[in-house]
C-alpha cells in the first residue's frame, strides 16, 4: 500500500495478492461493478495482473478517499469470505464439459 499527497490531490495505491488468477478473476469482476460516483471528485481504477488485484484511487478530498477505501475494503472481505467459504474455485474447463 502507498499514499501519495501532492499539491492537487491525494493518492492512494494497494495490491492485493490472491491463491491464484481465478481467484482474482473473480474478486476483480464482483468489485469492478461498484463504480465512484462521478461527481464525487475521486477516481477509482482497478486490474488484475496474474494473481494479483491492483488499485489506484485519486480524490481531492483524504474524506472522500477514506470513504471510498473503506467501502471498498468492506467489499473486499465478503468477497474473500465467500471464496474461503465456497472453497476453491472450479476450472474453467470443467465448468464447461459439466454444462
């Protein structure tokens, strides 16, 4: 995690290391939907790279960035609770020859 502050806006980026990509796959699709409102002055931007979810947030505001990290990391926890509580996902491939 770091944060930046320069004269304009405040920046705040996290890596989120998961078990494996299907993991993060699946936690970058169910957080990706929660956009930031656009009149809010912040900016959020999120991606997977191999197993890992990165995200960047910009805001104008520290209140607006702590309420924007803050639900994103209430969000965050039901997703990995509901990995860990389903267990490990099933490959893709076999999802398909099941259908």
């Amino acid at each position: 995690m770091e944060a930046k502050v320069n004269q304009r806006s405040l920046n705040f980026d996290m890596t989120i290391p998961f078990g494996n990509e299907r993991e993060a796959n699946i936690a970058f699709n169910s957080l990706r939907v929660d956009k930031e409102p656009r009149r809010s002055g912040l900016s959020r931007e999120m991606n997977q790279q191999d197993n890992k979810l990165i995200v960047k947030w910009e805001a104008m505001e520290a209140r607006m960035l702590r309420v924007s990290v803050n639900g994103f990391l209430d969000h965050l926890a039901l997703v990995t609770q509901t990995l860990a509580e389903f267990g490990p996902p099933v490959p893709i491939d076999t999802e398909i020859r099941q259908l």
